[in-house]
C-alpha cells in the first residue's frame, strides 16, 4: 500500500494540462489533464473512437492540441513534430506497425544507427550481432534471422519488432498503443516482463489495451476516457474490472455470451486434406449453425488455413466443398462465388478502402475481392450500413465519413460490418475482436450467435482463449500447420488447449526447415 502510495507522489515526466483536440465536428480530446510519473505505468482505457491514440499522438507532437498544454520537466513544451518529444526521451508504439516491408529486421530495428554509418561502412556482422541480442531478449532468436525481410512476417512479429525498436533508443515515457492486439499470451507474458523491466528503470509507461485482464494485471493507475473527455482516474488496486468497464461504456455490460445450445443443421463446409506451403492435409467440416473455433499459436498455420479455404492461397492438394459441391479455388473471386466470406486478420491492408467512406466499406463491392457479387441493392445500401453502424457502436459523425478518419477499432468494426450485411454461407473470421472494445465486443459476440442461429457456418480464429471457449461450439487447435485435436466445448478448457497448442515448438522448427 504504501509503495503504492509513494507512486502517487512521484513527480510526473509528463503533465498533460486542458488538452482539447478537435477534427472537424468530432471533439476527440475535451479538455484533459493527466500526469505520467516515473517508475509507473498508467493505463489509458476507454471505448473505439474515445480519444486514446489521439491523447498519445498529442504526447508525440504528431498532433498539435487546440488548447492546453504539456508540461515536461517543469517547464511548458509545445512539441511541434515527433522529433521535439523523441529529443525528450517521449517513445510511442503505434496501434499500426510501422516498419518498411521491404528492409530486414536487422535494417529495421537499427534504421537510425544504420543511416548514421552507411557513408562510412556498414559493418554487418555487427548489426547482426546486436539484432540477434534484441531478438534473444524476447526470445524470439531460433524463430527469427537478422536478416529476414520484415515484410514477410506476421503481425505478431511486427509488432514485437516496433517494441524493440522503442526500446533501443532511450526512452523517459514510452506509450504503447494496443501493443498486445496481435500477440498470443505467451508473447503477451514477454512483453510485460519486458514492461516490468522498464518501470524498475524508472521508465514512465503509457498503456493502451481493450483487455482488462492485462490492464489489471499491470497497471499502477488507470485513467478512463469516455467521449474524448478524462471521466476517472484511479488506482489499479482500489478498483474492480467491472467498475472501470461501467466507467468506459457508462452503462453496464450484459452476459458477453450466450450459452445456449444451437441447433445444428446439414454440413456447410467441408474440408479434405488440404495441404498448402503452409498447413499440411488439414480436414473438418463446419455444420450449419455452428461455430468451429482454430486455437493456436502465432504460426500455428490458422491464418494461412483461412487463406486456402478463401483461394488466396492455392492448395497443392486436398478439396474444399460448400453444401456438399465441390469448390474450385483458384482465387477469392472463387470463393465468394461459392458463399465463402472472410474477414482477415490484416484487415487495414487486406480489406479496408480507406479512401472511401463508411457506408461504401460496408456496401460496396470490393473490387479485386467480390467483383462477381452484388450482394445488396441500392436502396438497402444506407439502412444495412446504418444498422450496422449503430449495432456495432461505430463511432462516426456519419456514414459518409471517410474510414481513414476512424479511429483503429471503428475501422475493424467497418470490415466486419461488410461480411456481417452480406450473409454469405459460410464465413470465417480471423481475430474478428481485435482492438475492440469490450461494450462492441459483446455485440459481435450476440451477432456471430445471431448468424448461427439463422444457418450460418462460422469459423472463428482467436487468439484470446475466453472469446474461442465462449463462443464455439467445436474447436480445432493447431500446431505447426496441422490439426492436432478437435474439441466439442464441454471437453475444452485454457489449459488444455495451451497444452495442445504447445506442442507447436517441436513441429515449428520442422516446419521452418521444409520451408
Ligand atoms: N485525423 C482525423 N480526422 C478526423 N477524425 C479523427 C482523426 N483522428 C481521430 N479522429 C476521430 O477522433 C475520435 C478519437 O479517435 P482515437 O483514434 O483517438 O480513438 P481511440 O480511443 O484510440 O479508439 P480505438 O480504441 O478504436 O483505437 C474518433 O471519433 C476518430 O474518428
Ligand atoms: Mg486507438
């Protein structure tokens, strides 16, 4: 208690005072003050579109606030451009990895370093050396090779290379925006030993998560935003998760999920031996009304599973079939003709047109994805949309709006929303909850129900244990690119599929041999 307490009086690195930020008729920050002290770490929760990444892009100086100010080591800063705050020891990871596909992670991750002596000489083995040093301290040495180009990773990887690169230079505060969206637990567990480190140190930490389990388990303080305004802040032990998600939603969360049982109707997807580069003789079949969870772990092969079944990645053996007919994937186009939907996991660069508005994300065709289909009239286009919108709690100023001004969570909403509206027989989700927040969770979670229950075939991929056992009614767990076991619900439980999923260390490094 009274360490904690002494936190309360440690002086602030950073003191955020009346900050309003306006982008045209959203107020997203309305004036906010909040300080970071040393040696602690403040975790910043609210609802999609509730000001977090805004705050924080203020404290980098990417946006300038309309009032107020910031105050740093006792005097007033008006950082004019990341720069001025990076020069103050200010670190921010964003919610989208920010890394040049085409460098290694070696080039990556010493990028600053690296141009500094490239005039003079660029001595590899040392770069390669201090790469594989960062890369054993997450102990991601024997997966990972300096010189793997960063494109070719997951976004697991991706976003662990940000972290890294972060934590190179010195840093005073460093913010993390949603860092462990695309991790799995154990990679979760790394970073926060990481985090942990560096509040020792006496670093400042700013903490973005829509999971509240890892808010309590690391915050000191945390700090509410609700509609850009700062609605509490309070340390971590004198709350309870349920008080602070009232505080976040200012409403109280009904059941997340539905327990009932489903009524399962004639096979919808069916799939033998499919093999890809990738997963080996994979087989199950998803019923009608049911929802099959895909456990694993990061390069289990789930994701690279979904890619096959939805033709984007040729199977060099096996087939797939849609209510008993055989299914000829060759491309996407392929399997949307055959009633396959799929939400993928990189939604921002894989499915999202940021350039245009809500409404034509949701109605529109895409282009080189669903060019045969034209699955909703005209007319229909604004109320599916603004149904949609509404249900999932986007929050925008109107279906007009364009995606690329949403904040991260609304735009996932915005990708999901298009599937959701256009029905198809059997749809697959990949992360379908990631960076959502947990009042818009609980809606999709009711809509994901909602779609079994009219005959829909679900396949979910999830990373977050709760949500698989929650909402499936059968779950696969996969280890190095295949299924090792197929679990009804009542025989599934955390332990047992991290169990099976473990196993994936042996398989991984045969895999990474074959490719
Ligand atoms: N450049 C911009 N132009 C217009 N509106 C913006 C811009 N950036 C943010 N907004 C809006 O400001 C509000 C706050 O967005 P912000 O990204 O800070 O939310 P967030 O709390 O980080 O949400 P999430 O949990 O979804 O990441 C949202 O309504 C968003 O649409
Ligand atoms: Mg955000």
């Amino acid at each position: 208690m009274s360490s904690l307490e002494n936190a309360e009086d440690r002086a602030p690195v950073l003191s955020v005072r009346g900050v309003s930020k306006r982008f045209g008729v959203v107020q997203a920050l309305d004036d906010v003050s909040l300080e970071v002290r040393h040696g602690e770490v403040l975790a910043l929760v609210g609802e999609n579109g509730a000001g977090k990444s805004t705050l924080v892009r203020i404290i980098e100086g990417v946006h300038q606030p309309d009032q107020g100010m910031l105050e740093a080591g006792g005097a007033p800063r008006a950082f004019r451009s990341p720069a001025d705050a990076h020069a103050l020891g200010i670190r921010v990871i964003h919610q989208e990895p920010d890394i040049i596909p085409d460098l290694s992670i070696a080039e990556n991750l010493f990028l600053g370093d690296f141009r500094r002596v490239r005039g003079l000489f660029l001595d590899r083995r040392d770069l390669a050396r201090r790469t594989r040093a960062m890369l054993a301290a997450f102990g991601l040495q024997d997966e990972l090779s300096p010189w793997t180009r960063a494109g070719a990773l997951g976004p697991a990887y991706r976003q662990l290379m940000e972290i890294m690169r972060a934590l190179r230079s010195g840093v005073r505060l460093l913010a993390l925006d949603e860092p462990t969206s695309s991790l799995t637990e154990d990679e979760t567990r790394r970073l926060f030993d990481v985090v942990e480190q560096l509040r020792r140190d006496g670093v400042a930490i700013v903490y973005i998560s829509h999971r509240m389990h890892e808010v309590m388990a690391i915050a000191d303080r945390v700090a509410v935003l609700r509609d850009g305004r700062l609605v509490a802040t309070r340390m971590t032990h004198e709350v309870g998760e349920a008080e602070i998600v009232q505080l976040m939603v200012g409403r109280p969360i009904t059941e997340l999920f539905d327990p009932s049982a489903r009524s399962l109707g004639p096979v919808l997807l069916s799939v033998s031996g499919v093999t890809t580069r990738r997963v080996h003789d994979i087989s199950f079949h998803v019923r009608a009304g049911e929802v099959v969870g895909l456990a694993g772990l990061v390069g289990a092969g789930r994701s690279e599973l979904a890619e096959a079944i939805f033709g984007h990645d040729r199977a060099i053996a096996g087939s797939v079939a849609v209510a008993g007919k055989a299914v000829r994937l060759r491309s996407p186009a392929d399997a949307i003709a055959a009633g396959i939907g799929f939400a993928p996991e990189d939604r921002k660069s894989q499915a999202l047109l940021l350039l245009r508005s809500v409404k034509d994300n949701i109605t529109l065709c895409v282009p080189d994805l669903i060019s045969r289909f034209d699955f909703i009239s005209g007319e229909d286009e604004r109320s599916v949309a603004g149904a949609l919108v509404e249900r999932l709690r986007v929050r925008t100023p109107s279906l007009d709006q364009l995606v690329s001004k949403l904040s991260g969570g609304n735009q996932q909403k915005v990708v999901l929303g298009r599937w959701l509206a256009r029905r198809p027989k059997v749809l697959i989700l990949d992360e379908p909850t990631r960076g959502i927040d947990v009042g818009a969770k609980a809606e999709i979670y009711r809509l994901i129900a909602e779609l079994a229950a009219e005959g829909m075939a679900l396949l979910v991929i999830s990373s977050e244990m709760p949500e698989l056992l929650g909402l499936c009614d059968r779950l696969l767990v996969m280890t190095g690119g295949r299924i090792v076991a197929d679990l009804a619900r009542a025989e599934a439980s955390e332990e047992r599929i991290l169990d099976l999923a473990m196993g994936n260390n042996l398989l991984r490094g045969e895999r990474t041999m074959v490719a």
